[in-house]
C-alpha cells in the first residue's frame, strides 16, 4: 500500500509520474509523508508539516524540495479515481488537476468541464457561472456548498454538494454519452457436433453431423448477424439459414432497429419469422431499478440419446447425452418467443418428443412506461416452397397506473388475415400478478391446398396469465391458461400452416381449442425442493396433447439426490409416421450424487418406462487441473429387463480458446461415438483471437507483451501469446468492471488495472491496457559517496520507441527506490533541487546482476 500510495502522489511535472513506475520507501517516513493523502479542498490550511523533519545533509538545509508534500495539495497530473457524489458512487474516471494560481503552490484543483458535470447529473443549466470564459475548467465554487475531498491512497474523490443541485437518476443510471459503440470487428460463434454408430451384428454404421454456425460483424453502431445450421447424415445434407439481419439501436426511441430475417415480439401475439423490418424497445437501455431468456430444457432419456430443438420449424439445437435426466441450458436464443418442440431419439431409434412453453408471462410495465415493437416484410416459412405474405404487426404496453397496464396489438396479413387484441393487466398485490385479453379474428380459408375457393372465418380468443410468489413459504407459481372459444378462430401461425399444408415439422395437425399449461416451485426449508411444471392442449380436429414433469430434490449429508418423474403424450400429426414413438409414455428417474472431495463424485441413475425398460448405472464424475477446466464421466449400465450391460465414457475440456467434448459408449446393440467443438472467434486489427462461446455484446482485452494473464472474475479466460483475451459476456448498457490479475503478472507492469466498459448491444469493446515489459530493479545511488537524499525525484529517460517517454519515481529512505518496467540497459536522472550539486545522473546495466524472486539488486554512483 505504501508503495501504490507514493506512485500515486509523485508530482507528474516529470510526465505521467506514478502511471509508469511503481517504487518503494524502505522507511517509516513515508507513511509521515502520505498521512496527508487524504485532503479536503478548499480548506487544506488547517494542517502544516515541516519539511526540515527530513533534513538529511551536514548544512542543516532542507535536502529535497517538498512543497508539493508541506503545502498539503495534489500535485497536478491525471489521477485515475473512483467518483462519489455525495456519498453515492458515480464512475472510475481519470480526473485532472490543475494548478489554477501560479503564484499558489496549493492551489491546485480538479479541472471539471461543465459537460463531465452533466454528465454526473448535475443541474448545470441552474449555475450558469459555473463556465468560465477561456477555460475549460467549470468554476465549482460557483455551486454553493461544494466541498471537494480526496483519497488518493483509496483512489477516490468525494465531491458534496446541495442535493437541489441533482438531477434525480434512478439507481444504476448510466448516462448514453458513456455508451459505448466498440470497434469495428469481424465475429464468428461455431458449434460442431457428430456421433457415429457401429451395430454389433455387422450391420451398417450410421453418422450424422451437426454444424451451427452465428458469423457478424460490427461497423460503428451496425450490426450484421447470421445463424444457419447444417444437418448431416448417411441420407444427405441439409442446409438452414435461420436467419440473417442487420440492426442498430436508436437511442432516442431506448430501441433497436433490425432490418432482415428475424422473429415478430412475443409481447402480445405469438411469435413468427418473418423478412422485414422491425422497430422494437429494449429494455436494457434502462437502469436495473427500472426493469421489471432461452428457457432451460428440462428431460429423461432411457439410453445415450440424441437430442433435437426445433423452434418455428427450423432445428436449432442438437446434443448428445447420458442416461438419466438432462438439462440444456446453453440455448442461443433465436426469437423471443416460440414453443420449443424437443424430439429424443434413442440408441435403439425409438423416439419421445415433448413441447417447453416459451413465452413471457408478465406484461405488466411501470407507470408512464411504453414497450413497443412495430413489425412489417414477408412471413417465413420452415420449408422449401412454403407461401410468405405480405403482413404488418404492431404491439403497444403502457403503464397507464400504478397498478394497471393497458395493452394491444394489431397484424393484417395482405388482405387475407386480420387479427385485433385489446388487453389488461393488473397488479394485485398479495394476490399476484394478472393479465386478460381477448381478440378477434378474420380470415379467408381456403377449401384445399389446390382450391382457389376461400370462405370467410372468424372468430375470438380468450386469454388469462397469472403468476405469484410466496416469499414467507419459498413458493412461486404460475399459470397461463388460453381458450379458443370459437371454431372459426385462426392465428396468423394457424393461417400460415394451413396455406402451408406440406410443412410437417413442428406444427400440430390441428388448431387449437383450448390450452392450460402452469409450472410451480416450493422450497421447503432443510427439506429440499419441488418442481411441477404441467402443458395440457386440445384440438379442434385432432387429440390432446399432455406433457407432465415433477421433481424433486434434497440433501443428505455430503449426499444429494434427486427424483423425477415425467409424462408425454404426443399428438400424431399427418405426414409423420405413427409408429416411430409411442403415442404415450411416462418415465420415472432417481439420481444419487456422493462427492469425494472438491473434485470427484461418485453418482446412482435408476430410469424406469412404462413401455421401456428399468436401467441402473453407476458412475465417476471429476474434473482435473487448477481451474477444472477438464471435466470426466464414466457410466456403467445395467438392464434389467433383458440383463444386458451398457456403459460409457465423456470428457470435456473447457479453455479460453473453446470448449471440446468427446464420449464413446456401448450397449448390448451398438457401440456410439460422439464429439463436439464449440468456441468463438474475433477478427479485428491485431488479428485474430478465438475464444469462448461469445455472447450479443463482448469485450476484447490488449495487453501488449502479457500473455497467460487471467481476467478476474471470468472463467478460463485468459491473454494469449499477442496479450489479447475476449470476455465472452458482458451486459449492454450497464457498467462492467473488467481487471486483470496482476498477480500473475511477471516482468511487467500494467497501468489501471481496473477499467469499466458500457456496451452497446451486439458491441465488441476494445479494452487497452498500457504495459511496461521489463526489469523489476532495487536501486541504491549515491551521490558523493552519500545517500542520494530522501525525496529525490528519479527519472528514466531512453531513446526507444517503447520507452520514448519520460518516467518518474521518488527515491526512499538510504538511497533506495523501487523500480519496474526498466529496459536491460539506460540512463537515470536524479534531482532534489534546481542547483547543479542537486542533480546527477547514472548509466545502468543490469544484464550482469543475479535476481532474487525476479528482483535485480543495484548499487550505482549518481554523477
């Protein structure tokens, strides 16, 4: 602390002083000196220290000029500090300081721009004196009550003021002047996947690949994206462009404009894709206090299964897994909205296929709060050959109270489809949460597919949504019942399918009449936990589809177990075939954990089916390294029904470059394989990075000449051989803390460690870092075969591109002072006054000294 306390307080009249050395006083003066880093502005007379304390020479004069120290100010320079307004924390910002009398020593102040105090939401409008002709420092004292204190040895300045003065923020307000585009950049996200299958009886193996891949690139405030996937196997390829757009946001209107292949918002009506244009809100523009989501896929499989994510008609996800109960919570979100229809093919090509609701449930917005979004182009569809129409949507939900929000929307399919919704919401307190609406339909149906015969069909739709939480029982429940009262009713995904009518995948065989689906949760206290989620629908021309899942979890001990249960009953659309899956099927699970220590487990699986079999397994579970970047399985597997064996073996490995996967397993039918790669990559003017898996907005991190550094906070992310590193997740609109850990940093020294980045949606932000690479040195000089004294100002200078500019520190108790960054050979200047017996300089070489800890141990005469 010491030594951070002094780099921060040397008098930057030597050029960036504190910002590229870091040094040491071996001597309790220093902490006499700096007692005083803490001082209020303007009142700083009130203290005095005597600098001839620190008289070091025979003449009994002052050795070292200290009046930066005696005078009690901050010398001038740029000073990194973490500002508070009246106690409330405002931003990390380099703040500088003048000397504003030159005939006053201590008269040095921060300089503050009016347009940084508006920024701060200071009412600068109401102080018109605080600008100041021929200067760009804003006249503070022109705010009545403005108090300046600093603490430098916290790296902090508290600026107090009248709170009247004070545009009133809500908590986490980041104003848009801080918004931060990024850079111009060039990405790609990539997810390869395949499994292979060898029967035992020599039959023929089987493959298939599964390729998903999200390139975009940035331009200013334009971002360009595109996800498609490709599906291989022994029967063919096929290729998918799930979409493809550019976008921006429009501060003004707090929203974002998209332009190309994209979903409808899910707000109001369900959502669809479509080509067009889009104009919608979003609410990441505003602070978390005004703020009122890929679902996690939740199943059980009875073997090592395959398993697919169709959303609107494309497959959007494919994966592979154990036995035993499953968990996908890494979808990349496509759309806002859509029901998520999971298919799970098993080892012995038996396929269960379940739907995951996909939409919000809470419309409720704050008082005087708008969230729009205004859609137009040409329908999609999910097959070669499918019809697209001309349609524009539009949705609207305004806080009308307090407690109520008022909400609607309108869609015209050319002049074939209409749709109108009015709506409700409510908020009820300890009731919970409610919203109704109804709307009403028109459409033209055509007869057939082949007929240009169409009659008239309308009809309304009924629609309730609660949700509830219980705080005091750890309960939250919710429940979204629809009811399509009439026969004559279509949506416009019921309208498009019905043109549309060879499109199989996904798309029930009949319109819906009425749908109930609900999910609850209960926490009970020291008795574990219980799930319940529940989709009941019924068609007008066809079955009803359940699905049912219950859970439940708890502890004991070290041990942890968890019971599962789940219910499928699929209805058979036209054009699939009825005998690939079971019209119904209920499954049962029971799994067991034992951790043996921080990194191994030991695990139970027991699956039951109705129409399967009854399996055990046993299985390890660990990771390896420092980071347990590396995580292992293995399975062994029992059947109980037909006595036969089973077993498999799974590694992953999770770097800062991507993630790879690879397994093997057998059963008493075939042997499988199956491997996956999946990472990121960025392109931009110093080349090429790979990464993590990115999320919508990144951070990439330049540290030139700092390699194998880690990013705090981050998970295996790390600085690579040119010093860059992306953090693959970072909020938009919101302020986040990026550090390096300086404690692995070795040879070098890295300025302002901490920095604070507020992204835009989509941005890649650059961070940069200055790093000083080279010698960390004790230096000892004398002069005159005595000390060089306490105080003494000590500069390196070198003719080098890297080290061009002039570096300062200040030499401690018996000549010593504590040096980084040093070149292997150079010159330093010394100086303690303005004679010429009170200067000197030294030429070093260190490259003939031993090191201890990576430290070079120096003596040299000051000449």
């Amino acid at each position: 602390m010491i030594m951070e306390c002094l780099d921060r307080n040397i008098p930057p009249s030597f050029n960036n002083v504190g910002k590229r050395y870091t040094f040491l006083l071996t001597s309790g003066y220093a902490a006499l000196i700096f007692s005083f880093a803490t001082i209020p502005l303007p009142a700083m007379a009130g203290e005095y220290f005597n600098p001839h304390l620190l008289e070091v020479n025979e003449t009994g004069t002052s050795a070292v000029d200290l009046t930066y120290i005696s005078e009690e100010t901050i010398p001038p320079g740029d000073y990194n500090l973490d500002v508070y307004i009246n106690h409330t924390f405002v931003a990390s910002e380099s703040v500088i300081f003048t000397r504003q009398d030159q005939n006053n020593a201590a008269s040095s102040r921060p300089c503050l721009s009016v347009a940084r105090l508006k920024e701060w939401s200071i009412k600068t409008e109401d102080y018109p004196e605080l600008t100041v002709a021929g200067s760009e420092c804003a006249k503070l004292s022109a705010i009545p009550g403005w108090e300046t204190a600093v603490q430098l040895s916290q790296q902090r300045i508290d600026f107090t003021l009248p709170q009247v003065a004070l545009v009133h923020r809500p908590r986490g307000y980041v104003p848009e002047s801080r918004w931060q585009q990024g850079i111009t950049a060039g990405l790609l996200n990539y997810n390869i996947s395949g499994q292979k299958t060898d029967p035992r009886d020599g039959g023929v193996s089987t493959s298939s690949q599964f390729v998903s891949l999200q390139p975009g690139l940035n331009v200013g405030p334009w971002r360009l994206r595109n996800y498609s996937t490709l599906n291989h196997n022994d029967d063919g390829s096929q290729w998918d462009s799930v979409y493809s757009y550019i976008s921006r946001d429009i501060h003004a209107l707090k929203g974002q404009l998209i332009v190309g292949q994209t979903y409808t918002s899910s707000a109001v009506f369900d959502s669809i894709s479509f080509t067009g244009l889009q104009l919608n809100s979003d609410k990441e523009m505003l602070p978390d206090s005004l703020n009122g989501f890929a679902p996690v896929i939740k199943g059980i499989a009875r073997s090592t299964a395959d398993v697919t994510v169709y959303q609107n008609g494309y497959s959007i996800y494919k994966t592979t897994v154990s036995p035993g109960a499953f968990e996908i919570n890494d979808l990349y979100p496509t759309g806002s909205a859509g029901d998520l229809y999971v298919t799970v093919k098993e080892s012995d090509g038996s396929e269960q296929s379940f739907v995951v609701p996909f939409a919000s449930l809470a419309i409720l917005q704050r008082e005087g709060q708008v969230d729009y979004a205004f859609s137009g182009g040409k329908t999609r569809s999910g097959s070669a050959g499918g019809k697209e129409y001309q349609f524009l949507q539009s949705n609207i939900a305004w806080g009308a109270l307090s407690n109520v929000t008022l909400y609607g929307g309108f869609q015209q399919l050319e002049d074939k489809y209409s749709n109108l919704l009015l709506g409700a919401g409510f908020n009820l307190g300890s009731v919970g949460a409610l919203s109704f609406d109804a709307s009403q339909s028109w459409a033209d149906i055509k007869e057939n597919s082949s007929s240009d015969n169409a009659s008239s069909s309308e009809g309304q739709s009924y629609r309730v949504r609660f949700s509830k939480d219980f705080p005091q029982t750890g309960t939250n429940f919710s429940v979204a019942g629809y009811r399509y009262s009439t026969h004559g009713y279509y949506s416009l995904q019921n309208f498009i399918d019905r043109a549309d009518s060879h499109r199989a995948c996904c798309s029930s065989s009949g319109r819906t009449k009425d749908r109930f689906d609900a999910s609850a949760s209960q926490i009970f206290s020291g008795f574990g936990s219980l799930s319940l989620s529940l989709v009941s629908e019924s068609y007008w021309d066809n079955s009803r589809m359940e699905s049912l899942g219950v859970s439940y979890s708890n502890t004991f001990g070290r041990m942890s177990y968890f019971i599962n249960y789940a219910y499928n009953r699929n209805v058979q659309s036209s054009g699939q075939n009825e005998n690939s899956s079971p019209s119904s099927d209920s499954i049962i699970s029971l799994t067991v954990s034992i951790p043996f220590g921080a990194d191994i487990s030991a695990s139970y699986n027991m699956n039951s089916s109705r129409v399967g079999d009854t399996t055990h397994s046993l299985g390890l579970n660990g990771s390896a390294f420092a980071d347990r970047s590396l995580n292992w399985n293995v399975q062994e597997g029992y059947n109980a029904s037909d006595k036969s064996t089973s077993g498999n073996i799974n590694l992953n490995y999770q770097g800062s470059k991507g993630e790879v996967t690879a397994g093997y397993g057998y059963d008493s039918n075939s042997a499988h394989y199956n491997y996956s790669l999946r990472g990121g990559m960025l392109a931009h003017s110093g080349g090429i990075t790979l990464s993590r898996y990115l999320g919508e907005s990144v951070a990439l991190i330049e540290a030139p000449g700092v390699r194998d550094i880690a990013v705090r906070g981050q998970t295996n992310v790390m600085t690579d051989s040119a010093g860059y590193a992306v953090v693959p997740f970072v909020r938009p609109y919101h302020e986040n803390n990026l550090s390096l850990d300086e404690q692995q940093v070795s040879g070098a020294e890295i300025d302002n460690i901490v920095r604070t980045v507020v992204p835009t949606r989509n941005a890649i932000v650059k961070v940069k870092y200055d790093t000083w690479i080279g010698y960390k040195a004790m230096m000892t000089l004398q002069f005159h075969h005595k000390d060089v004294p306490f105080g003494a100002v000590i500069t390196l200078e070198d003719e080098s591109q890297e080290y061009k500019q002039k570096r300062s520190a200040i030499v401690g108790d018996s000549g010593q002072a504590y040096l980084t960054g040093l070149p292997e050979k150079g010159r330093l200047y010394v100086k303690w006054g303005d004679s010429q017996n009170t200067q000197c300089s030294v030429n070093y070489d260190l490259s003939a000294n031993k090191s201890v800890d990576d430290i070079v141990f120096y003596a040299a005469d000051c000449r």
